[in-house]
C-alpha cells in the first residue's frame, strides 16, 4: 500500500467520492436502504444516516480525497450498519476537542461530536498529516460495545510517521496491532506499512501464522516491532504476541497489567525468525486496552478514572508522553 494510509482505509467496497451535496445524499440513502435491511428501529436508523451527514459534509468542505462507504455488519450475529468516513487531509488536530464541541464550529473535524451522538460506536483513527478515518456503527439489538481510537504523528520535521497501526473486525472478535519501523520517517514506514496489512490480512488466523505472514512480508525492509491482540468481545478474553518494544497494557478497576513481549524483529532475515510466544489474559469489564509505540515514554499509561471517550485519551498520551526524537503512536480499546 506504500505509505499512504487512507488506502488501507479504504481498500475494498464500493466507495462514495465526497465530490458534491449529492454524494452527502447518496451517503445518507444507503443508510437508510442497508438499515431497513438490518432491521434497524426507525429512530436508529436515522440516526445514524444523519451522522453520515455530518461526516459526509466535514468531507466536503474541509477535508482532501474524501470517500464514504456503507456496509452491512454483524457482531455475535446481530445485524448493524457501519458507516466509513476517511480522507488525505492533514488529520484532525484536537480530535478530542471537536468531540466535545470545544473546536470552532466550522474546520475539519467539526462533524466528529454529531456522528459521536448519534451513533452506538464510533471508531476514530487520526494521524498527523496523513488523514483522519471515523467508522459510525449501529446495530439492530444491544451488542458487546467496542470502539478504537488511534493517534499518532510523526518524527518532528517529517511528512510521514515510520509507526503505523490496524485493525479489522469480524463478528466476535477485535484483532488491532501497532507496528513500529525501525528508524523514523518513509523508510521506517514502508516497513511498518506492508507488515500492518500483513498482520490483519487473515483476521481468523492464529497470531504465530500473522507473524510468520508479516515476517515474509518485511523481507527487503528495514524490519520491524509489532504487538499484536485479538480481543474476544463477548467474553473479553485476549490473546497477545509482541516482538520488541511496542508496549500493551490493560487497565481497569484492578490496576494496570502489562503483557510481555519478547525480543525479536520482523524483517525476512530467517536468522530473525523468532519463535513467537502466544500470552492470555482478560480485560476487565469497561476496561481499556492501550498499544504504545517506542516514541511514548515508559511512564504513559491507563488513566485511574474510566475512560470517556478512547480517542482524547490516545490524543493525550501522545501530547504528554511523546518523545522529540521519534515517532509516537498510540492505539486505544475501549469496551463495555
């Protein structure tokens, strides 16, 4: 995908360019037709095409290479309908603030508090420089509740981040990894790039078969650290696999719970080629589950206090715990 990360946000489809009002009409449309079929309630239903509106129209007067797609979706069997809203603009700059309305009332991400209210999830994934990508769910009956957020800018005076992060959905389960290419900048990316769409390209397959996908897929790079984690969503249940020094931790009522990594790097070299360890664990009930970049310094952490909203906590970890001399990322699970 080369380092252009709103193609991955995109890749598969069909896709709606935000060209005019009639694509934010043709957004909400879909909607409407793809709800009814789900059996989404009326007031859901609607709901949710009038946050398709709002992200739609932010498109169109805000952002660069705006696209909108609408899918069916399930989870534990129950049908939704999921709206995808993702550009090449310059990426939000206070995510957190638009969502709670304290950004200016017009300007890029002023659609973000509307599809946040009017949605059941709302998925967020904003990086500096490169895009902002919102997916707005709902569903027909009550679900396990599961919403991502990922930040991340890149080494100060570069274009492009050599972190890189993803994730993909099936009907149970989360699987998210945070990738960190060695060095910083577009070398470090187009490494970390090929091995992200590597290790979410099978999203049922056992984790040591992802990271032997993403091992073959690094070869030529300068290689990469990864973490990881499939999330149960019913059950909460986790597997983990790291290799070097993205972090994960689990925080809830109990504390905070790192997961181990071991050392490694992916990079095609079969000398390289470690031996992945699977870990287990399990996140408490409103837990949050947090994937770090090297860039952030070791003291960044899960807040005391539940989280509010998943994407101004990522936004602050990288504010506060970034460092100056790389790249920094941070990706955010909330569920309950």
């Amino acid at each position: 995908m080369g380092a252009a990360v709103i193609e991955r946000w995109t890749a598969g489809g069909d896709w709606l360019e935000v060209l005019d009002r009639a694509s934010v009409s043709q957004a909400r449309e879909l909607v409407r037709r793809l709800g009814a079929e789900a059996g989404l309630a009326e007031v859901t239903l609607e709901s949710l095409a009038t946050a398709a509106s709002e992200l739609a129209q932010n498109q169109l007067d805000h952002a660069r290479a705006g696209r909108v797609a609408v899918r069916p979706v399930t989870r534990g069997g129950v049908a939704g309908v999921e709206v995808i809203a993702a550009d090449a603009g310059p990426g939000v700059a206070d995510p957190a603030g638009a969502l709670a309305g304290r950004g200016p009332a017009s300007g890029l991400g002023a659609g973000l508090a509307g599809a946040r209210r009017l949605a059941q999830e709302l998925d967020l994934d904003v990086r500096a420089g490169e895009g902002t990508c919102a997916r707005a769910r709902a569903f027909a009956r009550p679900v396990p509740r599961s919403e991502v957020a990922t930040f991340g800018r890149p080494f100060p005076g570069e274009r492009l981040s050599g972190d890189d992060a993803a994730f993909v959905r099936t009907d149970d389960a989360l699987l998210v990894a945070v990738v960190d290419g060695l060095g910083h900048g577009p070398e470090a990316r187009a490494a970390s790039a090929v091995v992200a769409d590597a290790l979410v390209s099978a999203p049922d397959a056992a984790l040591p078969d992802l990271v032997a996908r993403a091992h073959a897929a690094a070869e030529g790079t300068r290689g990469a650290v990864i973490a990881l984690v499939r999330l149960h969503l019913a059950t909460r249940a986790i597997e983990h696999v790291g290799l070097g020094d993205v972090r994960v931790l689990l925080g809830g009522p109990g504390g905070t719970q790192a997961l181990p990594a071991q050392p490694g790097l992916l990079s095609g070299r079969a000398h390289e080629r470690a031996r992945v360890r699977s870990n287990a664990a399990a996140l408490s009930p409103h837990g949050v589950l947090l994937l770090l970049s090297d860039g952030l310094k070791s003291a960044a952490g899960p807040p005391s206090a539940p989280v509010a909203e998943p994407i101004a906590l990522a936004q602050d970890l990288v504010a506060r715990f970034g460092r100056d001399t790389d790249d920094a990322l941070a990706l955010v699970v909330r569920t309950g």
